[in-house]
C-alpha cells in the first residue's frame, strides 16, 4: 500500500484550510471527549460517593 499522500482530492483541505501535517492524528472532538468524561465522572462521583464505592 502506498504512504504518499493525495493531495489532488477535495477533502484534504477542508473549507480551504490545511490541516498541519504534525496535527493529523488528532481529532477535532478530542478535547470534547476529555470534557465529557470529567463531566461523567464529577456526577458518576455526585451520585456515588467513594465512601459506597465497595457497595455498588
């Protein structure tokens, strides 16, 4: 398989911006994702206290 990228395609620039090559592995969600999981964790520990963690 060839590792030459193809740069003549539409979807290698989106909306005219290039995406840096040292920035193509992350994802624009990323830090949302992290967000979303400290926000499920402060109500996961709201809702369940360390204290009752053994009881679960």
């Amino acid at each position: 398989m060839l590792d030459k990228k193809i740069s003549e395609q539409t979807a290698f620039e989106t909306g005219g911006i290039p995406t840096p090559s040292d920035q193509e592995n992350i994802g624009s969600t990323d830090k949302i994702s992290e967000a979303v999981e400290g926000m499920m964790d402060n109500i996961e520990h709201a809702i369940y206290p360390e204290e009752d963690k053994d009881d679960r």
